[in-house]
C-alpha cells in the first residue's frame, strides 16, 4: 500500500481528475492524470469497477497489487493526481512482471515515469 500522503482522501477528490485530466487508454487500464500544483508529491486511485468482477475480494486484490507496484517502483516523482481505472480482471492472474510492464508504458506515454537523471 502507498503511504498516506500519496492517497486521495474525500468523496469529491477525484472530481477535478475527471472533469480536466488527460487520458490514457491502454487495453486493460486507463491513466487519466492531471498536475496538482498545490501539492509536493503526486496521489494516485486505483478504480475497479464491480463491473470487472463481482467479488470483493478480486477487485481488492487488484487494487492491492497496482498499488504495490507503484510503491515499490516509484514511478512518478512529480505532483500530479492519477486515476487508473481497471477495464478487466485478468489483471487479477497476470504475472508481476506483465503488470509492471504495462503500467510503467502506460506511465511513459503520459510523461510522468522518472528520467534517470532524475534518479540521482
């Protein structure tokens, strides 16, 4: 799980995602992002539909897996609002290394991956 400050908090957070970011749609996910000046670090949801799969603990396990994967690779360093939202539950099976893959170009279609310079 990413750490708090890198969460939305309040029903009415994501509006202004939805209302005024960019969208990136790729086959299983989409990125919607925006940049939040207001902010130092960027926050991200995950949304999983129970069109998606009907079961809790499926969708809670996706959720729980992307935000591991953006925890453990740090993608984003600027302050920007992201969204993914989840077209399909074969994100639930997939392999680590397919779902990182997909969302780190995901990430870099958008421009929001770290350089490596920004590494150092």
């Amino acid at each position: 799980m990413i750490s708090s400050s890198n969460r939305f908090h309040g029903h009415n957070s994501l509006k202004t995602v939805y209302s005024r970011g960019q969208l990136i749609r790729g086959p299983l996910i989409s990125l919607k992002y925006t940049p939040n000046t207001r902010r130092k670090t960027y926050r991200l949801a995950v949304v999983v539909s129970k069109k998606v799969n009907k079961s809790a603990v499926v969708r809670n396990r996706i959720r729980r897996r992307i935000y591991e994967i953006a925890r453990n690779h740090q993608l984003v360093d600027q302050p920007y609002d992201i969204v993914l939202s989840v077209f399909s539950d074969s994100v639930a099976t997939m392999s680590s290394e397919q779902l990182t893959d997909m969302l780190k170009k995901q990430f870099q279609k958008a421009q929001l991956v770290k350089t490596p310079a920004q590494n150092s």
